[in-house]
C-alpha cells in the first residue's frame, strides 16, 4: 500500500545552487519549460501530479489543468485519486498529457504509455519525463530506467509519433550527482559543499558537453 500524505517536489522556481538535486532540476526543468510553451495547450491532464510542482509552466497556454495520483500529496493538490493505468475519465478529453517522474514508478510503464494515448485527443501532445539515472527511491515502487530508445520503443509500440527527445544534462552534470549522491551523508549536508560541486560540474557540463550519458529525459509524443 503506498503511503499518503508523503512530501513531494512543490516548487520548480525554487531550487538553488545548493539544492541536492541541482544538477538534474536546473536541465529538467529547463527541457520542461521548453517542451510545455511549444507543445502544450488547451485541456491538461498530470498523471501523477503530486503537489502539482509545474502547474504555474501552464499559465497562459492550459484551458484547464487536472491532477490525478495514486495517493493525496502532503499538499491535498491531486484532483482525481486512482491508478494512472486505469484513469477514470472518457476517451479522448485531454489536448495535453503531462507525466513527470512517474513512469519508472508504474509496474506496467506500457499500460501508462496506453492510458496517456487513449485520454489524448487526435493531434494531442504526451509530454513524459523519467531517468536514465538515479538512485532507488519510493522503495518497492521504483521497477525501471529509460535509454532514449528505450522512451521512443514504448512510446511508438503505443501509437505514439516522436516529436523530440531531449536529454536533461550530460555527462559532468551526471557524474557531480553520482557525487552528492555517493558521499557520506555528514558531508553531504554541507550546503557549501553541495554548493560546490553543483558550480564545477555544472560549468564542466556547459564546456564539454555530451549526453551519451545522462540523468534524465523528457519525450514528447504525439497522437
């Protein structure tokens, strides 16, 4: 049984340079914003919205914006609670499907994939964001990680066409977070080292970059 109430991700304008998870957030949300101002409009569903961190990138393009999970988040945001494999709403009410951070955390990611393209609407957008990278997390829920042509089989075996896959950080951005995440915790809470480490790889990523290895993607597809 998944835990309610449990504290998610609330704000993507706040996250500094000695957030623990700088070095993915900074690109992802970069890609996110990207991705949301040229693909998104009209009606907006966030399957596993949580606290519905990214709602505010929708201001001025979403008619309407709905946030179904499995559970309520600490905030109470989630406007529909069930399983993202079987949504309860009619086929073809979205122009917009948004899922971040969610997939790697559903046993069936094909049944996830499906569920998006029967709620889309012909021509609609799925914009869908997991790792390649990362440590295990919401232990036992956490089944899977995404090569880009790992995002793009799924998401065409489903009906999907590929408008753009975008990698969220190289390989330096990647290897400063193995760091934060490979240090003892007694160091790692140092927010001047935190600090530290997210200035020099984020600066090496910029110099040198290469996305041959990565922390994350967003896909977007369209039906």
């Amino acid at each position: 049984m998944r835990e309610e109430d449990l504290e998610r991700f609330k704000d993507f304008t706040s996250v500094d340079i000695a957030d623990h998870y700088y070095l993915v957030y900074k690109p992802l949300i970069r890609d996110l914003q990207y991705a949301v101002k040229k693909y998104a409009a009209g009606k907006v569903l966030d399957m596993g919205c949580g606290n519905k961190p990214y709602e505010d990138m929708f201001k001025g393009i979403a008619k309407e914006y709905i946030g179904c999970d499995i559970v309520q988040s600490d905030q109470h945001r989630v406007d529909i609670i069930c399983d993202v494999l079987t949504i309860p709403l009619p086929d073809s009410t979205f122009d917009t499907v948004f899922c971040t951070q969610v997939i790697e955390h559903v046993e069936d990611h094909q049944a996830l994939v499906k569920e998006a393209y029967r709620l889309l609407k012909p021509g609609g957008c799925f914009i869908v964001a997991g790792p390649m990278y990362w440590h295990l997390h919401e232990e036992p829920y956490d089944f899977f990680r995404f090569t880009k042509h790992g995002f793009r089989y799924v998401l065409e075996k489903n009906g999907f066409s590929i408008d753009e896959i975008l990698s969220n950080g190289g390989k330096w951005a990647l290897m400063g977070q193995v760091i934060i995440h490979t240090m003892p915790a007694r160091i790692v809470k140092i927010r001047l080292f935190r600090a530290f480490v997210n200035r020099v790889f984020s600066y090496f990523d910029k110099k040198n970059y290469n996305e041959i290895n990565t922390t994350n993607y967003v896909v977007i597809g369209k039906k």
